[in-house]
C-alpha cells in the first residue's frame, strides 16, 4: 500500500490556508447585498481580504484551525490501520509546518499534547466503497461554530415544535436565533432529521461536506432547505452578528430512519470559514478539489 502522508499533509495545507471557490463566491455575492457602508459589509470585506491573504501566504485561514474531521472512502483491501497511522502523521507534520494550531486537549488534566492528537483525535470515519479510488474528505470544524451547534428532541412544547418538518423549521430557526453572531456568521447548516443522538450530529456534519446549492431529491427537503435559509436570513442577525441580511450562506438537510420512540433534529453550525476539501487517490496519481 502507498504512503500517503505527504499527500495528507498537503490536503490538510490546502484545507486550512485555502477556502473553496464555492465560499468565496457566497461570500463575494453577500457582500453586495449587504448595505453600502454598513458593518455587515464591513465584515463581509474583512473575510475577504483574510482568505485572500490566507491563499497568497499559505496561512491558516482562521487561528482556530479547528476539529480536523476526515472522511476515507476507501476500495476493498486498502488498511484503515495504516491510513489512520499516516492520517495522524501527517497532522502532526502539518502542525509542525503551522497549518494547523496545536488544539488537543485532555479534557480532564487541560495539557495540551502540542501536535493535535490525543483520544479519538482527530476524527478520523472509514467507508469502504465500490469505487477503485480512495477519496478524503477533509474538514476543520472550529470551536466557536461547534458550541453554538443543538440538538432537538421533538415534540418541543416551549417552541410548538411537533413531529413534522413545521417542528424542524422551527427548532433549527430557533438554533440560528439563539447563536446570533457568535458562530462567526455567515454560517453553513447542516441539518439531520431522524437517527439516535449520536448518529444524528454525526449525519448534520455530514451535510456540510455538500457543495453551497445543492437540494436534498426529496422535494420537500428541498423545500424546507430554501425556506430556512430565507426566513434565517430575516432575522437580522448579520455577519458576525452585525446585523444585516446575511445570517446564513444555506441550509442542508438529510434524513435518517429513528426509533418510534424519538425524533431527534442535530443542527450543525458552520462558520464562514468553512474550510472543506477532498483528496482523490487514483493509482499513483493524486488531486485535490
Ligand atoms: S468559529 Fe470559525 S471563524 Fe470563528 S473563530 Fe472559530 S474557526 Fe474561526
């Protein structure tokens, strides 16, 4: 089996120093939305000048260069041992390179371990797949987004919030509402409807690995996905709170099966720096998207 870790460590360069075209356009486009002048246009400047900086240098986009979260689609006979093991090689390489800000900490003692791993740290989720390549999924999910992130269980009576997509617009608006500018908004949501507590957090970041734009097939996903989106963005909020017409940059949503019993809803938070990139490994050739 090959040695990836010097492909790792760049995927992981590209991801912090390097936001995706997707973003940037997003970012571009609230921008002239926003009021001439104002402080949410102010802002929206700001990220813009940073991520270009960022790029042009080679820096980390934001100092908290978060949870890196990867996600290895991998063909059958490939090792998750030896992918893990150059996975977290290449993390301590990069933040060696400062690519990375040392972030693990052991949550009882607070020592930092100074390279950026520890326990379950970083993520790293394996699925094999039918395909003859491996594809990485990488994201760095900082900390500020990640606390404002909620999970609902439905019914909800202080928000009227039953066991229907008319619970989960109002329990992920609420999510957004109770968040106001401290997830470093304009954010990214992603949404999972259904699974157990756990399964379900997991399934909304999951979301976030989806391209700005794109719709759920169930049309009324879709639905709910546009109609979050527009009423998030009335509520005022603005770019790192503000205020202004820019709240949220979209809206994901998936579902999964649940017990009778629950009907859980995860909202994940994702801040404009919503640093997401993949790895293609086809034979010896490597690229990135
Ligand atoms: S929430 Fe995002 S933009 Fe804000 S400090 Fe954390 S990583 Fe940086």
């Amino acid at each position: 089996m090959q040695d990836l870790t010097n492909a790792f460590v760049e995927l992981i360069r590209r991801t912090s120093t390097d936001l995706p075209g997707d973003m940037e356009l997003a970012l571009r486009d609230a921008r002239e939305y926003e009021a001439p002048g104002s402080a949410a246009q102010g802002a929206l400047d700001t990220m813009l000048v940073n991520q270009e900086m960022s790029r042009r240098l080679s820096r980390p986009i934001c100092q908290d260069t978060g949870t890196p979260i990867f996600e290895v689609h991998y063909p059958v006979g490939w090792s998750t041992r030896a992918l893990a093991a150059q996975i977290k090689q290449a993390v301590v390489i990069a933040t060696e390179k400062a690519y990375l800000r040392p972030n693990a900490v052991d949550s009882i003692s607070g020592a930092n371990s100074g390279d950026n791993t520890g326990t379950e740290f970083p993520t790293i989720h394996f699925h094999e797949w039918d395909e003859d390549v491996v594809q990485v999924d990488l994201m760095l999910k900082g900390g500020g987004c990640e606390n404002v992130g909620a999970q609902y269980s439905l019914p909800n009576a202080p928000l009227k919030a039953g066991r229907d997509l008319e619970g989960v617009r109002k329990v992920v608006l609420d999510a957004v509402q109770r968040a106001q500018g401290q997830g470093c908004a304009p954010g990214v949501l992603g949404v999972a409807i259904g699974g157990d507590r756990g399964a379900s957090y997991a399934f909304s970041k999951q979301q976030l690995f989806r391209p700005l734009g794109d719709r759920n097939d169930d049309p009324e996903l879709a639905a709910l996905e546009e109609t979050i989106k527009e009423q998030a963005n009335e509520l005022g909020i603005g770019p790192m709170g503000f205020g202004g017409k820019t709240t949220v940059l979209d809206v994901q949503i998936d579902s999964l099966h649940r017990l009778p019993a629950s009907f859980f809803v995860s909202v994940s938070y994702m801040c404009w720096a919503n640093r997401r990139r993949s790895m293609i490994v086809r034979g010896e050739e490597v690229t990135y998207q």
